[in-house]
C-alpha cells in the first residue's frame, strides 16, 4: 500500500486511502471493547456494594484499568465520529482540547499499569511495600501527576492528525520527548512483569517441592495475588506494543494504511483482553463469602469454624476469634481472606481463591 502524506490538507477525509477501512476498523473493535469493560466495572461494583467491604488488589487492578480504558474508549469515538459525520476533524481550540485530552487518557493507563508493574515488582522480588492511603489517593497522584507532566510537553503540538484530533507536531523534539517517556513506561513495565512472574514461579516451585509449612501464609498469599496482577499488565504490554509502533511512525512521519489499522484495533484490544483474564480468575460470577451473612448467623457460624487471625503487617498467625485489628482466614468449602478493618484502608489485601 502507498504511504499517505503526514498531514492531510484537504477538506474531506473521505478522499484518503483507507478512510473506511480504518475508521470502521475503530468503530468495530470499540463495541466488544466497550462490552468487556463495562462487565468488569458492573462485577466490580456490585462486588463492592454487596460485600460493603474495601476491594482486594486483585479486583482493584482491573477496575482501575478498566476505568482508564473506557476513558480512552470515550474520546476515541468522539473523535472518529465527528470525523466520520462531517468528513473533517475537529477544528482550531477544539481540536487541541481533544487531542490534549486523548493524549492525558492515553498517559493515565499507561503510568497506571506501569506504576502497579513496578509496584508488583518491589513487593515480590525486592520485598518493599508501599501504603497508598485511604483510597490509594498518593498511587493516583503519582499517576495525576506524571500524567500531567507528559500531557503538557506536548501543549503546543496537539491538533489534527489524519482521521482525528492527537498531535500534528511542528517541532519534532516535543515528540521526541513524549515518544521516549512512553517508551519508558514500556520498558519499566516488560522489565518488571518478567522479573515478578520468574520469582513467582520460583516461588511456586519452592513451595512444591518444600511444602507449604516452609514458607509464611502472607508469603503464599502475596504469590497468589502477583500471579492474578501480572495477567492484567501482560495484556498492557499486548496491547500497547503495536501502538508504539504507531508512535514511533509518527516521530519519523511514516504513515501506512495498516499502521493506523493495527492502532486502533490494537488500542480496543485492552477491554476484551482484561475480561478474559478476569473471567478465568474470578469465574464467571461473582461468589460472596459469609461475610454476607446476618451478624447472629456469624456469630454462629464462627463459633463453630476454626478462625485463624494473620498479621498482614508481620506476617505472623495468632488464634483469636475476638480480635477485630487482623484480617481473618476462614476455612470452608473455599479459602476466603475477610478483611473486617477499616473498609477504606487500601494497604490491607483481601481475596477469595476458588478451589
């Protein structure tokens, strides 16, 4: 296919090669995309309202994520839309504003997935932990504020780009810049989702071969807990992998039809990818623990289970079914964490592991 020039002039986008394959490409894509993350947010949500209880990193992760995307999702389709309907993009201050606020959206998945890789990688194979505070408010500034940073080097360059409003760079050092922090992020991650996924399954070995009385129950929850994270940051790193690619075209102002096509193709495949895995995980249903329970039926039903009490802090195991301060372990059918501490505290883990 012949390349197209970088920036088109023309007054109907209709008049580009490829004009209907790319935008349709986007269009089809968005629709199992949309599908997937709006499941993960619904299961998410009416997991948390039911259990009245802080959600366990392993359901915050693709919450999260999933929040970003559908942003991404978003002012996708309000971008090509306006230009499928009007056969032109956005013009002047308001095609700045789009682009700016695609490239923010961008940013904010890309620093948050990149800030839980490294995260991930700390705690499991440096044993660094991090408290995030009540509604993990620092993690979320931390990605605010890397987010802002990248948005802002390129404030002068956002504008018309072919089909939609990102960034129509004059001066090709801005580009430069943003294109090698991005390609940062990607690198920090890959690095670190290798690292913690061999130590895992060291780890895991160990644990085999040792048996589990060798290794601490925290430690074997942390492993159980990396194990479901990783699977979200590999579909990042699947996802965004062909998207550099666009990136880097732009920098050398290279255009295709099939860069374009495997971008936003590619750009749609998070949602469908996070839904898969989370599926695989946690079923296809959410499954509530006694938690749920009336406060006498607890009562009675704890007086006849076997309570085992952890110091997520220490890691250390105490009998007590009268303690409040601890996280409890639960043994029935399955092996449920209940976190009974402050709801919104999120440094404490909760998870439910189906066997």
């Amino acid at each position: 296919m012949s390349n197209m020039s970088y920036i088109y002039t023309g007054k109907n986008l209709r008049e580009l090669p490829g004009y209907d394959l790319i935008l349709t490409s986007g269009f089809v894509a968005g629709v199992p995309n949309f599908i997937c993350l709006i499941y993960i947010l619904a299961r998410t949500l009416t997991r948390w309202w039911v259990t009245k209880e802080s959600l366990p990193m392993a359901h915050r992760v693709p919450f999260y994520i999933s929040v970003t995307e559908l942003a991404i999702l978003c002012i996708n389709y309000i971008n090509t839309v306006y230009s499928g309907i009007h056969g032109e993009t956005f013009q002047g201050v308001e095609c700045k504003i789009a682009g700016g606020v695609t490239f923010f959206c961008v940013a904010n998945n890309m620093a948050l997935v990149g800030l839980i890789s490294l995260m991930t990688y700390l705690r499991i194979c440096k044993k660094y932990f991090f408290n995030m505070g009540i509604y993990d408010y620092k993690f979320f500034l931390i990605i605010l504020s890397v987010s802002l940073t990248l948005t802002l080097i390129g404030v002068k360059d956002y504008g018309p780009n072919k089909f939609w409003c990102f960034s129509a760079p004059s001066d090709p050092i801005t580009p430069l810049i943003t294109t090698a922090m991005i390609f940062l992020i990607m690198i920090v991650t890959l690095f670190c989702y290798i690292m913690t996924l061999l130590e895992v399954n060291i780890q895991q070995k160990k644990i085999r071969n040792l048996g589990t009385d060798s290794v601490s129950f925290s430690r074997r929850l942390e492993l159980i807990i990396a194990k479901k994270v990783i699977g979200y940051i590999l579909i990042f790193i699947i996802e965004w992998t062909p998207t550099m690619i666009y990136f880097i075209a732009q920098m050398a102002q290279y255009d295709n039809i099939w860069i374009y096509t495997v971008a936003v193709v590619a750009i749609n495949f998070g949602g469908v990818g996070n839904a898969i895995v989370y599926i695989i995980y946690e079923n296809w249903t959410n499954k509530y623990d006694s938690s749920l329970k009336s406060d006498d039926s607890r009562k009675n039903s704890e007086g006849s289970n076997k309570t085992l009490v952890v110091n997520s802090n220490s890691g250390t195991f105490k009998n007590n079914q009268d303690s409040d301060s601890y996280p409890k372990i639960k043994v029935h059918n399955s092996v449920t964490i209940e976190k009974e501490i402050n709801p919104f505290n999120s440094s404490n883990l909760d998870i439910s592991i189906q066997e």
